[in-house]
C-alpha cells in the first residue's frame, strides 16, 4: 500500500497493490457500447456483450424437422406449404422453443421418445397463423405448452365416404391418399356398404321386408407407408338392388370388402320377406363380416345387421330389431348390444383406455316395426384424447345404422375408408 498527496485536491490518494502482484482489481480497459462487466476468473473481470434478446435467433422450417438443443431458446418460425412435424429434441431443464406458425395449415408439435407433451404422450398441434412456447422446466421428462391451445392429437384420422345412395348406375367416389409424413405408421381401415332393403307392399305382408345385412370390416397397419394409396369406394344401390355391372367393393391398400346381397325381389311377393347376408372382407390383417339381416313376419318388418368394426363381427339383427357390434346379436325382444373392446386380432394402438362402439336400434313406428343395425362409427380414447374411423354423417340413416332395415323400401349405404396416421 502507497500513500500519496494529490496536488490538484490537495488530498491523500491511497492505493492498494496485491502483495504478490496478482489480480485485477480495477475497472479494465476497453469495452464497447452496451456491453457489460463480467466474471472471468478469481478476481478478474472483462467486457462481454449483453445477453441477446427473446428468441433473437431465428430458426425457419419449411418440412418435417427435428430441433436439436444447440437450437434452444430460438424462434421456430414455420413457412411449410402444407402440413408437417416438428419433432423436439430429448426434453432437458430449462430448455424452451418459441414457435410461430406462419401458415395456414395446422402443424404437429412432437415429444422426442418417452417424453410427453402436458403429461400425454402425445404430438400437439398448432392452430395456423398462431404462437406459442414448448418449456421444459424441473422435468427433464415433460415439455409443457404456453399458450399454445389447440387439441393435442395421437394421430390425424381422415375418413372418405361415398354420399350417393340413389342411383343404380355405379357412381363410385374415387381418389388417392397421400400420408403427410412419411416417417408415420399408417392404419387403414375399410368398410363395405350396404345393400337396400327390399318392400313387400302386398297384404298380408304390407310394407313388410327382411333386413339387410351390416358392413364387413378390414384394417391393416403399415409401419413404412408408401407414397400414396389409391380408394375406390361404391355407392349405396336402390332400393331393390344394383345393375349386374355393379361393383360392390371397397378397396384400399389390398383390402376389398364386398357388401351383401340386395333384396331377392322388388315386386309384391313373399320373397322380400327374407333377410339378408352381411357383407364380406379380405385382404386385411384382420377380416370381419357384416352380421345378417333378419327375416320379417306377418306384422313385423326384419332388423338390420350390425356393422362389423375393430370389435370383431357385426351382430345378427332379429325381427324388428338391430344387431349389435362385436358380434352381439339382436333378440325378439331387444337389440344387439354395443361392444366393450376391440378384438385382440386387431392393431393395438399406443396409449388406449378404450374404444367405443354402437348399438343397435328398434323404430317403434307402430306401422314400421323395424331396428336398424348398429352402424361401423369407432371412438378410440387416449386418455383425455380420441379420434374416429368410419365418423361420417352419412353412414347414418335416422340413427346409427350399420344396415338398413326392413320395412319401408331402403336406399343402400355407400362405403368408407379411414385412414389413421401416427407419429
């Protein structure tokens, strides 16, 4: 230590020096504007630049993409031209992404291996033109999601219908699929339609038919999906049948399911009374056959048979009555109830609670006493999760039917296709 007089104040300056001539006890030279004073080492500081704003650095996606954590903390600006998978990095303390979907397409937000999203393992997504922050705080198992508030999602379920239900001619709906993401697993689900039910009109047997049997199923799960995949789905006939030259297959993916046979006769005969087989499926992992139509009576018209679904076979339906799902046949007193599981024949999906499927139903019309067949809809539940196969409001026809009912004459149902993307 030094003490010395300062001439100009006329006061004693004293300085410190370190006995050993170490250290750097002083304000050091340089610096630029803006910068700040930082810790270097043991009694040593520099000049260093202030930390950067907010998510300064931007990341543009425009495809499918993987962050990685050298990313961390950076905005995710979105500019795809259609839908696609962001997948984040393995969650770690502290780590956050801002994103921005500069689209107006929806974009999937995806958890890296076990980790979850909120708790689900699930991918979540994001309403177009909308913002929002992935964190992951203490748990280095769990994002969580700031403002970001559309469903999350397991899968993108999309569903094709044919709507036609009065024409002969063979109008078939028609096109291609083409799986968002390559690197998915890929359901597909088919169902057949459904033949119309006939009419008798001449007494004793006034407007009094035999059922019409339920749509037959088919799935396949494809863990590497193509490119696309073609559909070709047939309309529902009239009334009383279809042309010869009718294809009554629905096909996707080398699935094929063929609905059953039309009523035996359009006129005024006992024929009608006689219901109908369920339609047929091959091709799939698992093939499930539509339940039968039942024949009508004296004063009762035939139940339609229920669809066939991932519970298995459709149910028979009795007189004036619908059959079930997951082969729960109708009674001459009740209708076939709805299944409680799927069939352990199908594909087993990650994360389901339980899955969800249709009754049959009874019309107590006092001069139509008819039930249709459980119709093919399917909730999957993930938790507080779901998604559908076959959820169309036109495979309804007054009710969930699977198969048309006896009775009055009936247009047939045209078929489906589902298919259900993972990732």
């Amino acid at each position: 230590m030094t003490r010395a007089r300062d001439a100009a104040t006329n006061s004693h300056v004293t300085t410190y020096v370190h006995p050993t001539g170490a250290g750097n006890n002083h304000i050091p030279a340089g610096g630029a504007t803006d910068q700040v004073l930082t810790y270097a080492s043991a009694g040593t500081a520099q000049w260093a630049d202030a930390g950067g704003a907010f998510a300064a650095s931007t990341v543009t996606v425009s495809d499918h993409t993987t962050l990685t954590a050298a990313q961390n903390g950076n905005l995710v600006n979105i500019t795809a031209a259609s839908e696609k998978v962001i997948s984040l990095p393995a969650a770690a303390a502290g780590a956050f992404y801002v994103f921005n979907n500069d689209t107006s397409h929806i974009m999937y937000i995806k958890a890296n291996g076990t980790n979850t999203i909120n708790g689900v393992a699930a991918s979540l997504s994001l309403a177009p033109n909308a913002s929002g922050i992935m964190a992951c705080g203490g748990s280095n198992t769990n994002w969580s999601s700031i403002g970001i508030t559309r469903t999350m999602l397991l899968v993108k379920a999309t569903t094709f219908y044919n709507t036609v239900k009065n024409s002969d001619n063979g109008t078939r709906l028609t096109g291609t699929y083409t799986p968002f993401n390559s690197g998915s697993g890929l359901l597909v689900c088919v169902g057949s339609g459904v033949a119309g039910a006939g009419t008798t009109a001449g007494s004793p047997y006034y407007y009094r038919s035999g059922g019409s049997g339920g749509q037959s199923y088919a799935e396949k799960f494809i863990a590497s999906p193509a490119s696309s995949y073609a559909y070709d789905i047939p309309c529902g006939p009239t009334r009383n049948g279809h042309s010869g030259s009718y294809s009554l297959a629905t096909t996707a993916a080398g699935m094929s399911c063929t609905f059953g046979p039309s009523s035996p006769g359009s006129g005024h005969n006992n024929a009608n009374l006689s219901g109908r087989s369920g339609g047929t499926a091959t091709g799939g992992t698992v093939n499930f056959t539509g339940g039968s139509g039942a024949a009508a009576s004296t004063s009762t018209a035939g139940g339609g048979g229920g669809a066939a679904t991932r519970a298995g076979n459709g149910g028979n339906g009795a007189t004036g009555y619908g059959g079930g799902t997951g082969g729960n046949n109708a009674t001459s007193s009740a209708v076939g109830a709805a299944a409680t599981a799927r069939d352990s024949n199908t594909y087993a999906i990650s994360g389901v609670t339980s899955e969800t499927f249709l009754a049959g139903t009874q019309n107590t019309e006092p001069s139509n006493y008819t039930g249709s067949g459980a119709g093919p809809k399917t909730v999957v539940n993930v938790g507080s999760l779901n998604f559908t196969i076959a959820d169309a409001n036109d495979l309804s026809q007054g009710g969930p039917v699977g198969a048309g009912a006896g009775g009055y004459s009936r247009y047939g149902l045209g078929g489906y296709v589902t298919f259900v993307e993972f990732f």
